[in-house]
C-alpha cells in the first residue's frame, strides 16, 4: 500500500515552534501520559527518593528520625551480626533456585516439544505450580515438610529414614528445603519460555545434523543450546532478580530461621524494619543492594526490548 | 527437537516417563492440599496420615467462613484485585496508545522506563511505600493496597498493552483517519476493539498478580477485617497453633480463582510469560 501523504499535518516549516522541538503528536500523547506519569513518580520515583534520605536517619515506627550521616551504612557493613550471613544466604538461594529451575524447566520444554499426546494438558498441568499463589505454595509444602507431614510419613514407610526429619528446622537442610521448593515454584516458568525458544528452531537444522550422524547430544549441544542463548539469559536473569528479592517463601516456610540460618535481603530488612522497628536501619539493607540489583535490570532491559523489536 | 522419524521406543518410554514424573511432582502438593481440606480435624495427623482419601468432609471449609474472617477476606481480595487492574488497564491502554502511534520528544525513552521499573522489586519498595502510606494515613485500608499494587501493575499492564497495540497496522488507522477519526476516536473505535483479547490477558494478569501479592499486603494491612486472602492466610500461620485442615480449606479459596482464570487465558499465556508476567 502507498503511503498515503501524512493527513492534516502542515510543512514543517510552516509548524509551531513547540512542535517542531516536541514532536508532532506532543500534545495528545503528553496528555495520555499523565496518569502514568502521577504513578511513576508518587509512587515510585518520591518513594525511592524518600527511601534513600531514610537510610541517613534513625528513623523508627511511628516517630520521626534524626538525621545521622552513614552511620547506618557503618553499623550494616562491620557491626551487624546476621549481615554478611544474610548475603550468603541470598547468594545461595538465589544461585541454587535458579540452577535447578533451569535444568528441570529445560527438561520440560525438551519433553514438550516431543510429537506427544494431550500436549496442551500436559503443558497446563506443568504449570500448575507457578499459577497457584505463592503463599499458597509456601503453605502447602510447609505442611508437607512438617514433622508430622507427609514427606516424613512416605521416607519412613519406604524406610529411607528411621525417624522423622525437621526439614525446615535444623541448620543442615533449611536452606536447601527452600531451594527445592522455589524450583518447584519456578521451573514451569523456564519450562514454558525455552519451549516457546525451541518451537522457532528449524527443523531442517536437526536433520541436516543427522545426515552428518551428529548424535542427540551433539545436537542438543550444538543446536538447540545456541538457539536458545538469548532466551536463556532473558529468564535466567528475570529469575535472578524475582529470586533474590523473594520474601513470600522464605518468610511463610521458615521465617528465616533456625536463628538466621535461612534470612534474605528481604526478610532481614523485613525484620529490622517492623521487628525491630528500626525502618531506617532496615531500607539500608535494600538500599546497599540496589547498585547490584539497577546493574542486573540495565543488562536485562536492552535483551528485552531486542526481543520485543523482532 | 521434533525428530522427523517415527520415535523409538525406547525414545518413548523415556519421554512418557519423564513427563509422568514431572506431572506427579506438580500435582502432588494440590493433592495434598485438597485432601488435607477435606478431612477432620483428628484425621489429618498421625496415624491416619495416609495417602487415599476416606471420611471426607467440608467442616474444615464451614470452619473457616464461620468462624474465620475468610468470607471477608476473600471480598477485600476480590475488590481490591478488581480495581487494580482496572486502573492499571486503563491507564495502560491510554499510555500505550500514546507511546506506540503518537510521536513526540521523549517516547522511546519513557517506553525504556517502563520496563525498567516493572523489574523494580517490591522488597526495595516496601519500606518507602510503608512510610508514605503512614504520611497519608492510609496504612490498614484498603486504599494503601491500590495505591501500592499499582507499582507493579501499572508498568506490567502497560508493556503487555503496548506490545499488543504494535502488532495492530498501521495503515488501519490512516484509512480511518481519512474518514474523519480523530485520534481518540482510533483508539477507541479501531485499535481497542481489535486488541480486545490482549487487553483482556493484561486485565487477567493484572488481577492475578494483585490477587497473589503477599509483602505489601502484609506490611500494609495488618487490621483482621482489612487483609487480602495471601496476608489473611499468612496471619493463619503466624498466629495461632496451626489447624492444617482450615489451613488447607483456605488456601484452595485462595488458588481456586487464579486457576480458573489461567485457563481461560492459557491460549495468551506464552506471550504473557516470557514478558514475565507473574514474578516467581
């Protein structure tokens, strides 16, 4: 189709001079902006700005707070007690969640992708876990991992284990309880993702490596692996950021005991700030993360929106 | 990798297994959670702890809308779900328009914005949000919760409308511009119309994201008559010696919506995922 000659918009030079500098359309597409706009700045960009000019402060529940320099940032880094366990934690969790949900949701979406019957109920029963509500998540597998639960009650009866295990209580198997049961959480959404990647793979590729007698593994490591790169550091990356931010599984499974055994970033801040009613103390914590946090954001965004282009 | 050959059947064998496995893992807690609702107070421990169903009963349920705020729980969610989203679709849809078919200084980068703040996580946000909320004492309503919500909602909702309006030509607006349209009469006469079923899906997952929300919900509401679903439940735990039966019964409350309306949507789910729709 011809483009038709723009409608209605007079030579440019003949243009007011606000629109020439904003654009032609500035007018009507500020005005629709506007409720975006009241949103991103009242309800982020003011907080945000707030949140650091706490972290400056001894500021409490309920009661104003002094302004103290980085003595905040001083007591977090060499006088907290649970800090630097709680990064540990966090590194763990997140690294450990994120592995196992990449290699079970990269079984699920070769498993998928194979010419198999009632395909789409497979897929929607597979995602079963990651539509339930996380909290419900969290509360059902407390109720399995319990003393008295049931995962206890079938290791038993097969005899694996003479007597019941504290899953979530001791300091040996909390974290890695909390691990499995954000990979069973989070792997469908892996799953789902990659399966969409291997369905715009050709499939004359495969065949062409099988005339070459490539085996199913040289394919799946020359092929199908390289196909997949951008997805992969896409919800990888996605899965990072959701996982080391996670509050709803840690808090509800084990409230980041025994001790602090379990305690991440969210948490911890959690506790410091309504707890221990210290909320300047406790942003401090997110605060000190946030560089971390903007860098992974600013190498993930420019992936995503190279994928909305194509 | 879809072979083009018949499978063996050893091939088979393995990718049944495989998938029979992976099925058993991801029904087995929902298993769990129903048959645990489902049974006596005394039948859920020890002894009877058992995987077949039998002396099944719904006082766990009439427990919980009796004598448990439940019933207005599950109201508080509904509303305030239902409200988020709507907020966040209509303006959404308004920005979307504005940012994909109207051009003018700085639309590119406020379309970066978006993004970027969507993956913004609510653990930075709850403390600021808490203390605002204090200022404009709003803690313990329901307002703190659609304000809150709309921090995550609105960048989410308007990425997925905005991708949706890409996909709509261009030339169809020009014809009708032609015609005499104006602008808002475009977006609401052609482009909505033909992008219903994405604005629908942004809709749905706008409400479920809100439905789910557990940390604002908890920071924010703490009054029994004030609390969503997730944060009612959360205080179930925390609180009280835990009744798993209740518990459960409660929890199937909670997951019953979300599953009905991922059904409805699961068509749209795949686009919606890899944008990443839900956190998890």
């Amino acid at each position: 189709m011809a483009k038709l000659s723009p409608l209605s918009v007079p030579h440019s030079s003949q243009r007011p001079r606000l629109q020439r500098i904003l654009g032609r359309d500035y007018r009507l597409g500020y005005i629709l902006l506007i409720p975006l706009i009241v949103v991103l700045f009242g309800l982020l960009a003011y907080p945000i700005f707030t949140a650091l000019g706490i972290t400056l402060q001894d500021k409490t529940v309920g009661l104003p707070g002094r302004f103290i320099g980085l003595e905040n940032y001083r007591e977090l880094l060499f006088d907290d007690p649970f800090f630097w366990d709680v990064v540990r934690n966090g590194f763990i969790f997140t690294l450990g969640s994120v592995f196992f949900k990449l290699i079970v949701g990269m079984v699920m979406a070769i498993v998928l992708n194979q010419p198999i019957r009632f395909r789409s109920l497979f897929r929607g029963l597979l995602l079963m876990p990651w539509v339930a509500p996380t909290v419900v998540t969290a509360l059902t597998w407390r109720w399995i991992l319990e003393l008295t639960g049931v995962l206890n009650y079938m290791l038993k009866a097969m005899g694996i284990i003479s007597s019941p295990v504290p899953w979530l209580a001791q300091y040996g198997t909390a974290l890695t309880s909390l691990i499995l049961v954000n990979t069973w959480r989070g792997f469908p959404f892996f799953g789902i993702s990659l399966l969409a990647g291997l369905q715009t793979i050709p499939a004359d590729l495969y065949e062409a490596a099988e005339v070459d007698g490539a085996t199913t593994w040289q394919q799946f490591w020359h092929i199908t692996l390289p196909s997949l790169r951008t997805i992969i550091l896409v919800v990888t990356i996605l899965s990072i950021i959701w996982t080391f931010n996670d509050f709803s599984i840690v808090w509800l499974l084990t409230g980041g005991g025994p001790g602090n055994a379990t305690d991440v970033f969210a948490t911890y801040t959690y506790k410091l700030g309504f707890r221990a009613s210290r909320l300047g103390y406790g942003e401090t914590v997110s605060v000190i993360l946030a560089p971390v946090l903007v860098g992974i954001i600013l190498i993930l965004s420019p992936l995503m929106l190279r994928g909305e282009n194509e | 990798m879809t072979s083009h050959r018949a499978p063996s059947r050893l091939n088979r064998i393995l990718v049944y297994g495989t998938l029979i496995i992976l099925v058993l893992i991801c029904l087995f807690p929902f298993y769990w959670m129903v048959l645990t609702s489902l049974r006596t107070p005394r039948g859920v421990y020890v002894r009877e702890l058992m995987l077949i169903p039998q002396n099944l009963t719904l006082d766990n349920y009439r427990f919980i809308f009796n004598e448990r705020p439940v019933a207005i729980w599950l109201r508080n969610s509904v509303l305030v779900a239902l409200a988020t989203s709507s907020i966040s679709v209509v303006i959404g849809v308004l920005a979307g328009y504005s940012l994909v078919r109207l051009s003018y200084l700085g639309n590119r980068t406020m379309a970066k914005t978006i993004l970027f703040t969507y993956l913004l996580p609510g653990s930075l946000l709850f403390i600021p949000l808490f203390i605002l909320m204090s200022t404009l004492h709003l803690v313990n309503t329901v307002w703190a919760l659609l304000l809150a919500y709309q921090t995550f909602n609105v960048p989410f909702c308007t990425w997925l409308i905005l991708g949706y309006f890409r996909t709509i030509p261009e030339e169809l607006e020009d014809a009708a511009r032609i015609d005499g349209c104006s602008r808002m009469g475009v977006l609401f006469r052609i482009i909505l119309p033909l992008s219903a079923p994405g604005v629908v899906t942004a809709f749905i997952f706008g409400f479920t994201n809100s439905w789910n929300e557990f940390l604002f919900a908890t920071v924010l509401v703490k009054s029994k008559d004030m609390q969503t679903l997730p944060s009612g439940l959360g205080s179930f735990l925390l609180g009280d010696v835990f009744l798993w039966g209740p518990l459960m019964a409660a929890a199937i409350v909670t997951t019953v919506p979300p599953i009905i309306l991922f059904i409805v949507v699961q068509r749209y789910v795949v686009s919606g995922m890899t944008l990443g729709s839900v956190k998890g």
